[in-house]
C-alpha cells in the first residue's frame, strides 16, 4: 500500500489513462506530415513527463495532443498519411509505459474506469 495521498493516485491514474487513450486515438489519425511532426513534439514531451513522474505536464500534453487531432479540411495538393512508422514505435512504447487499463474489465474505458477511483 502506497503512503500517497489517495487524491493524487488518483490524478496520477487519470492523467496517464488519458495519456494513453489519446495516443492510442493518434494512431488511427491520418493527417498532413507537417502536422505529425508537430505530434512527434507532443509525443517526446510526454515521454519527458512521465519519466519526470509530472502528471499535470502528462494531464497538459494529452489535452494538447487530442486537440492536435486531423484537421476536418485539407488544403488541395496535401495528402493525410497514418503515423511514421518510428512514431508508431515510439506510441506503442508509450502506450505500454503507461500501463494496461485500469480496473476488472479489460474492455472498458481505462479513464471512465479511473475516474470512478
């Protein structure tokens, strides 16, 4: 048993059920390859947050990264692609990182199943 705050384990769990839901969501994205180095920014910074065990950077970057999302419009001549393949290796990393769904229900949402912490 943790000496932690019960609050805190609780945000730390959400942050990274979040964390890991938009990161799982980005590798179904297809968008312009400027934008996914935009990502691949996010996706670095968010590796940084939880080596550094900062949640509310993990929490901050997450909301980012969601709103970073596929644009609704594409400008003529561009042409969305999925993920690069080195960033697909970093998510999946990531994804793991994070940790497996939270709860006794592996098919349910891992931030619902947080949030009723």
């Amino acid at each position: 048993m943790s000496d932690e705050d019960p609050s805190v384990e609780s945000f730390r769990m959400l942050a990274r059920a979040d964390a890991r839901d938009v990161v799982s969501d980005a590798l179904g994205w297809y968008m312009p390859t400027e934008r996914w180095l935009e990502v691949d920014e996010l996706v670095t910074a968010m590796e940084a947050a939880l080596a550094l065990d900062q949640n509310d950077d993990l929490a901050a970057i997450a909301t980012e990264l969601e709103l970073m999302g596929p644009p609704r419009v594409i400008r003529v001549g561009t042409s969305p692609v999925p993920a690069p393949p080195d960033l697909v290796d970093r998510i999946a990393v990531l994804v793991h990182a994070l940790g497996a769904p939270i709860g006794p229900a592996a098919g349910d949402n891992a931030s619902d199943q947080a949030r009723q912490q």
